[in-house]
C-alpha cells in the first residue's frame, strides 16, 4: 500500500491512512507501506536549497529532499500503533535500498528484503520510506520526482507481493488530469503500454518508471483513492481481443524546456556530439527537430528537454561551442507538451490530423511533434495549455467513454 503526499498531508490523512492499512491487515493480509513525503514538504526543502545556491551539489541535495519521507514513515507507524496495529518504520538505507550514483534521479540496482521478511514475519506491518535509496559508497540518493509509486514497484516485485495498490488523491487513472478537464473520466482498465505513454508525456499519476517496472516484474498494479472506497484503475496486460479502436488519454506536461542551436555545421557527428555530452550530464532529451538548410551547409536543431536540466544543459552548450562552431542557441521554457494516446492508433488513420486541426482551428501554434505507435505530441506555448488538452479531450470523445 503506497500513500502520495496528498494522502499524508496532515495528521488526520496519516491516521487515515493508518486505518486503511489496519482494514487490510484484519482481513488477513500482510502489509508493507510506502509513503511519499507529506504534501508540499519536498517542495519546501528543494526551495531551501536552491535559496543557498542552484548549482548545489546533488548529493547534498538528495541528502536534504530525501528527508520528507523519513516523517511520513515516522507518523505513519507511530498512528498505526496507536490503533494497535504493530509497526515499524524503515529508511532506505537500513534495508538497504541500493542504487545507481545518478544523484535526484537515481535508479534502483538491488533491495535486500530480509530484514522486511522478519519484519513481517514478526507481525509487523514495514513501513518504508519511498523515493530514497543509497550507493555503494552509503551516500543518499532520490529516484526523481514522484519517486515513491517506483519505490513501492520495486518492494512488490522484489517481495513478490500479490499487490501494489498506490493510492492517491484521485480514484484511478482517467482520461486526463481531472484537475484541469473538469468532465475527464475514470478507466476501470488501461495496458501498461498506455500507461506508460500517459506518465511518460506527464500524467504524474504514476510516475514513468513504476510503470516500466510492473511491467518487467509482472507486478499487479492498481491505482485508487485514499478518501473513499470506489474501485480504482487496474493496470493490464494487453489481450489479443482487446478493442484496439479507442483513445484511452491526454496527457500534458508543462515541465519542459525547449532549446535551439543555431547554424550547426551539417555534417556527420554533430548531433552525435550534443546529445551524447546531453547524456553525460544524465540530461533526458525528448523530442528532436532538425530544419532542413537551403544552401546545405548549417541546420537548426530543436530539441526538448526537462525544465529543471536547463541550468545543466545551458552549461553542456556553451562548452560544446569551440567544438561545433554553433552560432548561438535559445531557450523557452513557456512551452508545454500536449500527448494524445491510445492503442488505437495502431490500427486507426487519421488521430494526428484529428489532433492538428483542432490545434489550427484554436489558432494553437504546434512548435515540435513527436510519435511513437501509441501517442502523438506537440510542444505549444504554454498560454495555450488547458485549451489544447480541454479541445483535444473533446474531439476525441473522451467524456464518453
Ligand atoms: P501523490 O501525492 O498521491 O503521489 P500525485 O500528485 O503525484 O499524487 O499524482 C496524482 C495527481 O495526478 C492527481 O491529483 C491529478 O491531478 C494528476 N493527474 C494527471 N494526469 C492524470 C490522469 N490521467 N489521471 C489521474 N490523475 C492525473
Ligand atoms: N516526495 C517526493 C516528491 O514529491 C516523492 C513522491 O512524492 O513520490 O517528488
Ligand atoms: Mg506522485
């Protein structure tokens, strides 16, 4: 059982929570929590560091923003045992939870489970502080925001649990943010692929590399609410007589940088040259464009990054410049990706220029596109945002599903 921050925000939340888990663990089951940091208390410590300086070191950092979890399991166990429930809290570190080095957005390489088998087998129910891991070298490391839904993948696949239930403060998984489309629906069902694309193109519902791991763990996977008792959305596998004709979401996000270099010789390696020192610096680039020249000798190349890499990416730039002999290079980050997805579209013509005329007809300016078999995106300006994702949800029939 995973609880966001949301559902940790305040003490009545976490003796909510508490009681949650003991409706489960009277029906008999053995349960492992997850918690994420109470709402808003990562936000607080990220802006205390960045106060000192914004190009801190990232060890440091993940030593200050891990913090937030280490209350939650805290409260979390100590509410639990108060409605006696036997608990016991655990960090990342004293399990271990070990990692790669990849400072705030690190990946997961191994979890010893033993101590949390004893644990269990002792009657407890562990609670475990998400989104926190360590190195070899026993220094602190985070797994990137929303964090916490990997770490309780990871704990389910590696304790092999029958479920993962992350709740949340929305029932499910619905057709998109039901923050901003007021009329979005929720899925009983959607495939892990369609899952993946919806959190890798921003629905924070999940965060992308949960979803990856169910999917390589087998991991059963639900997502539902932590303040009523409506069904949630489970994760499926995809069935050969599934209907392959439908649009399952929009997603959206805002967290993004676009970045041009200008006049970058056209010839063999140069894009070779950006994106591999990009990628030194652990820097993610998502879409790509390069323009065409007229007269052969210089392209453009466009690309999209995440928003908090930019101060990175800025600095990649520049020293590439000497190298590559780039005239000068730009960014915006007033842009946001708008993703249509559905495993229709494997099987359907016609979803992108759906998609690109309703943009036209909103006078919405698409800067970039990208597509994969399941999913088209655009980078527009961020002013037009919840237009786009409201239109786009309307043309595609997604209030009616
Ligand atoms: P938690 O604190 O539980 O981890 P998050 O804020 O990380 O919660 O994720 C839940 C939020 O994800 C919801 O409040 C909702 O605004 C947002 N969201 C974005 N897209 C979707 C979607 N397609 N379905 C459900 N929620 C979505
Ligand atoms: N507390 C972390 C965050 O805000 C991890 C999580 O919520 O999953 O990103
Ligand atoms: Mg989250």
């Amino acid at each position: 059982m995973k609880f966001g921050g949301t559902s940790l925000g305040d003490v009545t939340k976490i003796k909510a929570a508490a009681v949650r888990i003991k409706r489960e663990v009277s029906k008999g089951n053995k349960v492992v929590s997850v918690v994420s940091a109470m709402a808003g208390s990562t936000n607080k410590l990220i802006k205390l560091v960045n106060e000192i300086s914004q190009t801190h070191e990232r060890s440091e950092y993940d030593v200050v923003i891990s913090t937030g979890e280490q209350v939650s399991a805290g409260l979390l166990s100590i509410a639990l045992k108060t409605i006696g429930v036997k608990s016991r809290s655990w960090t990342g570190w004293q399990l271990p939870i070990t990692t790669d080095e990849l400072h705030s957005k690190a990946s997961i390489n191994e979890i010893k489970t033993e101590k949390l088998k004893k644990s269990i087998e002792n009657g407890e129910v562990a609670i475990l502080t998400g989104f926190q891991g360590i190195t070899k070298e026993n220094k602190i490391t985070t797994l990137g925001r929303g964090g916490s839904d990997t770490s309780a993948v990871a704990i389910a696949a590696a304790l092999k649990a029958d479920r993962c239930d992350i709740y949340t403060d929305v029932n499910g998984v619905y057709t998109s943010d039901p923050r901003i489309v007021k009329n979005s629906v929720k899925l009983n069902n959607i495939t892990y692929e369609e899952m993946l694309e919806l959190s890798s193109q921003g629905a924070k519902v999940l965060q992308t590399r949960s979803v990856v791991l169910a999917m390589n763990y087998n991991v059963k996977l639900q997502v539902l609410s932590s303040f009523d008792n409506l069904p949630g959305t489970m994760i499926i596998k995809e069935e050969n007589d599934m209907e392959k004709t439908k649009i399952s979401g929009i997603a959206y996000s805002s967290n993004e940088a676009k970045i041009t270099i200008f006049n970058v010789p056209d010839n063999p390696g140069q894009a070779a040259k950006i994106f591999g020192a990009l990628a030194d610096e652990a820097i993610n680039v998502d879409m790509i464009v390069q323009s065409s020249t007229l007269n052969g000798s210089a392209t453009d190349i466009t690309f999209t990054i995440l928003e908090s890499d930019i101060i990175s990416a800025r600095e990649v730039i520049e020293n590439l410049k000497p190298d590559i002999n780039f005239s000068s290079f730009s960014e915006d980050s007033k842009v946001t990706k708008v993703s249509v997805v559905g495993n229709g579209m494997r099987t359907k013509p016609g979803i992108a220029k759906m998609m690109f005329e309703t943009l036209a007809n909103n006078n919405i300016n698409i800067q970039v596109i990208s597509t994969s078999e399941i999913k088209i995106s655009v980078l527009i300006s961020s002013d037009y945002s919840e237009l786009a994702v409201r239109t786009l949800h309307d043309v595609f029939g997604l209030d009616k599903v």
